[in-house]
C-alpha cells in the first residue's frame, strides 16, 4: 500500500483545496463565484446545457458542465474501471464468497441511508418530503479516497477492516453509477442513443482488441497486438469514448458515466492487486497504462470539481443538510452493521480473519464519508430553482455532504471507545 501521506498527496488535497476555495469564494463573493461556474464558453454548441429555443434544442457550454458532464467522465471511468477489474477477473475482490459479507454490507450501507433519510423526511411534513425526497441517494455513497485514508488512520495500513472497506466502497460505486444511469437522467430519455454507445463499444473491442488477438494465435511474439498497442495506444478508445459520451448526452443519460461502456472494451491485465496497491503500478496492460496517464489530469480535475460543486453559502443550511448528515452518520453505520452482521452470522458467510462485530461497526462510520459523489449526486437530483422555507435545496444538500467529513472524527473516536488495535501493513 502506498504510505498515508503520499495517498493524501496524490488523491485528496488537491479535491480539498477546490472545495474549501468554492466555500470562501461563495461565501466572501457570491455572485462573482456563481459568474464563474456559469459563464458561458460557447453558445448555441452541440454539447452543453440544453433548453427548448424556437422548437429546436439549444445547449449552451458552461464552465459547470465542462466540469461536471464532461471532465468528471474520465474521474468515472476510473471508477469503473476498478469495478470491472473486481467483477471480471478470476482473483476480483467482488468475486466469491469473500465478497459476500461486503456485498451484504454495501446492501445495508445504502438502504440504511436511504430509510434514514426519506423517513426523517416524512416525520418533518409533506412539503418537507416532496421538496427533498429526489435527494434519497445522496447519503448513499462512500468516498473511496478519504474513506481509505480514515481506515488506515483508523485501523492501521494491516487490519483486514481496511481490505474490507475498498470492497464495500467499490461495491458502493458500481451501485452509486447504476442509480446515477437509471434515476438521475440528464434530459428526456431517447434510448435508442445507447445503440450508438454500444456500437462504439463493440466495434472498438472487435477491431483494436479481438481481431489482433486472433490474428496472433499460435505467434509467441504477438506481432499484430504489439503494434496496435505501440502504434496506437489509447487514442482508438478515446474516440470511441467521444463517440460513446455524445450519445449518453443525446440519450437524455447523465453524459460523465458516457465512457462507462468502453472500458470493458479496453485490453486489460489478468490479474488486479486492488486500489492504492502499489503494484498497480506496476502492470503494462492498456487499461492500467491508461488509468496511468489518466491519474495526474483527474487530480486537476477533482479540484475543479470541488470549486464548481462546493461553493455554499452557509446560510442554505436547513432541512436538507442534517437530511443528509442524517442518513450518512446514521443510516451508514445502522445499515452496515446489521446487514453485515446477518451475513456474517445467522447466514455464516463470516468476517474476514482479525476482524470482528465492533469493526464492522466502525468500519460503517468510516463509510459515512459521501462527500464527492454525494456532491455530485446532489447537483444532479435538485434544480437550482428548488427551495423550501426559503432555502435552496440543492445548495443545502451539498452542504450535508461537505458536513460529511464529520464522519471521519466519529470514526476516529469510536474506534477508540471500542479499542480497535492498529495493524501495521
């Protein structure tokens, strides 16, 4: 595992500083922030927000959805490439019986949240709920960076609770992108767009990854593969990426999950050593070389991210925001703790070895963490024009998600209420 500082370095400060710059900026300078993130780059495109002018679509660029639709598409194929490897892969983390327990867990990590949430909701009257409940997969989601960094903070870089939380929080992603394409649609659904996707998808697998394939069997050197892969590289999936992202826009699908259908098309290694693992590194196969070159780019693009998402003034907080908090301090660590203790006990699917009930406990404070997709999810499921008791709900959902890294010293303090021993890796 890489050590703890140079994890912070390379995966969180940069998010951090956006975040806490959109939160001083908005808050000293509102308007000059809100010109920012929506200042027009090109009007009248073909990519960009999308309203109804003269019976015809008319999208408009923004910095915002430069950011949010089309930057952060390479911060979820990332994402997704981690799932894919944990699912498609002989040794996969999300592969036999020692995913189940965390497959369990991430179940109640996520219908814990949610029940938290619309049900507190409920409590607080109608126009409360209907004003907030799109919001219900907000609290659902667990920020793989700064989750892994509290575990080791936590638990120690050896303790099996670390190993055990990626696989829930990987687990959580593929499930947080799947709610993403089916409840959070970016426009009127055309899915007959998706045909135009998968097409990309199959024919970049068949031409750049199958037929050289074939065209080397029985050659040791594989002459055709290597100079597909020398020659060309990455670029083919790149275009098939452009391709394969328009038409998410067009089908009405959040376009950042728009590269999602070509990284199972990407050539990849038979055998992955998991997240942060240092011998990720390590690997040469297209798939990891481009989440190589893809690593540094994203860093300035989570910061983005941060400065487009997080810039909130604190007079939004209401109802939304402890709605939020809610459901991740609370209904994280309810739904993990139950659910994984079912599968781990009455069903006997057990806890990994060194790990028992009072770290799954802890282990669901840690995942309590929402923040960057928690952001994201709230700036998809509210309009800016949404408000109730006079606050912007959107506004104060991002900052119960922001509020989440509460979590991280809740973790911290239980685990030493509970006397959790530190594992050195």
């Amino acid at each position: 595992m890489y050590r703890v500082w140079n994890f912070v370095t390379n995966y969180s400060l940069l998010l951090i500083g956006g975040a806490l710059s959109a939160l001083l900026w908005a808050n000293f300078h509102p308007n000059s922030y809100h010109d920012f993130v929506e200042f027009v780059l090109i009007d009248d495109f073909f990519i960009g927000h999308a309203h109804e002018v003269g019976g015809h679509i008319h999208r408009t660029l923004t910095v915002h959805y430069l950011v949010n639709d089309v930057l952060m598409a390479f911060f979820f194929a990332i994402a997704a490439k981690e799932v894919w490897e944990a699912i498609i892969l002989k040794n996969g983390a999300l592969r036999g019986k020692k995913a189940a327990t965390p497959l369990f867990a991430t179940a109640g990590g996520m219908l814990g949240p949610i029940t938290v949430y619309l049900g507190l909701a409920a409590i607080l009257g109608s126009s409360t709920f209907d004003a907030v409940s799109r919001g219900w997969a907000i609290p659902t989601a667990t920020d793989i960076a700064f989750s892994y960094l509290v575990g080791r903070i936590v638990f120690g870089a050896g303790h099996p609770a670390v190993r055990f939380l990626l696989l829930l929080a990987i687990a959580d992603d593929a499930a947080g992108l799947i709610i993403l394409a089916i409840f959070y649609p970016s426009g009127n659904l055309a899915p007959l767009w998706l045909l135009v996707s998968v097409a990309a998808s199959v024919g970049v697998f068949t031409l750049f990854n199958w037929m050289p394939r074939v065209m080397d069997r029985g050659k040791q050197a594989r002459p055709v593969s290597s100079w597909v892969r020398k020659h060309l590289s990455f670029w083919p999936y790149l275009g098939a990426g452009a391709i394969s992202w328009y038409a998410f826009q067009e089908s009405g699908l959040h376009p950042a999950l728009g590269l999602l259908p070509i990284v199972p098309a990407i050539p990849h290694a038979d055998r992955a050593f998991g997240i942060f693992s240092e011998a990720e590194q390590y690997l040469s196969d297209l798939l990891n070389h481009t989440e190589h070159l893809l690593k540094h780019p994203v860093e300035i693009v989570l910061f983005f991210f941060g400065l487009c998402n997080a810039g909130v003034e604190f007079s939004s907080i209401g109802s939304p925001t402890w709605l939020v908090l809610a459901g991740l301090l609370l209904g994280k660590p309810i739904g993990i703790l139950v659910f994984g203790w079912i599968a781990a006990y009455p069903l006997r699917l057990g806890l990994p070895a060194g790990m028992g009930t009072r770290d799954l406990f802890v282990t669901g404070c840690v995942a309590a963490i929402g923040f960057t997709v928690s952001l994201f999810i709230a700036s998809v499921a509210f309009t800016g024009g949404t408000t109730l008791e006079g606050i912007n709900v959107q506004d104060a959902a991002k900052m119960g998600a922001l509020f989440s890294f509460a979590a991280a010293g809740i973790a911290i303090a239980a685990g030493w209420l509970l006397r959790i021993e530190k594992q050195r890796g």
